[in-house]
C-alpha cells in the first residue's frame, strides 16, 4: 500500500508540472526562429497600423505583411532585438536569396531596426546572425496579404 501512495503521488506531481509548462499556441506568425528564441508577428498589410511587437520577438518586419500583388516590391522596417539571448554583442542582419545565397543587409548591436529599399517582397526570408560567431539568432519571412487593389 505505501508504494501505491507514493506511485500517486509522483504521478500526480508529474501532471502538475506537465500541466505548469504547457505552452500557449502563438498566434500566427510570419517567422521562424533558431533554438535560441521565439517569435510572433501580427498580420498587418502594408500601410496599415502595426501593433506592437510581441517581448519574445527576436526578428519582425513594420508592417508584418505585404500584398503579394506588389511583385515590384516595397520599403518595409527590419526589427530585431537579441539582448535577451546571452552573449551576443553584435549582430548581422542577412538576405537570403537564390540557392540560399546571404547577402549582409546591416550590422549592429544586438538591438535594432534598419528601412529597406523598395525591393522587399512577400516570401522574401531575412536572418539574423551572431556576427561574432556566425551562428543563426533568429529567421523571418515576410508574409503575402491578399490583393486589395
């Protein structure tokens, strides 16, 4: 009889912490993220108001989406933020393009935002990197609204 009561008791106890570290579903998101960090982005189209972004965002784009009718492209605002992630001084904020081809984008501490040209369009995938160790922070894509024009 002990060994059943303290069977329940280690079962029961398992449950609760189960039940304590169950992660809430994040809402929808146009990026994905390195081990290191977690992001959510809201759905947003060019032009519209933003909300602010999410603490846990490591990488997001103003405004979270584009019209994937504007195939020639639009200025939007990289974000990043990686202070949260230990050690890192200085980042690198990289393009990603045919073949996987990065092209470097910005430098700088590891707290941010940079415009880009009007050439960012809906599936383009940026990433951000420890630029001292060249290790992945954080990937986004930038996400395709319907047409409204």
């Amino acid at each position: 009889m002990r060994l059943h009561s303290k069977l329940a008791v280690l079962v029961l106890s398992v449950a609760a912490v189960a039940a304590c570290q169950r992660e809430t579903p994040a809402p929808a998101s146009n990026a994905t993220v390195a081990p290191a960090a977690t992001i959510a982005a809201p759905a947003t189209v060019a032009g519209a108001p933003t909300a602010a972004p999410a603490a846990a965002q490591v990488l997001w784009f103003e405004p979270a989406a584009i019209e994937t009718c504007d195939t020639k492209g639009v200025a939007v605002t990289v974000h990043w933020n990686a202070r949260t992630i230990a050690g890192v001084k200085t980042v690198e904020v990289k393009g990603i393009g045919p073949g996987g081809k990065e092209s470097l984008f910005t430098r700088g501490g590891p707290r941010g935002e940079r415009e880009t040209g009007a050439w960012m369009t809906a599936n383009r995938v940026m990433v951000l990197r420890d630029a001292d160790n060249g290790n992945e922070l954080a990937r986004a894509r930038m996400a395709g609204a319907a047409c409204t024009k």
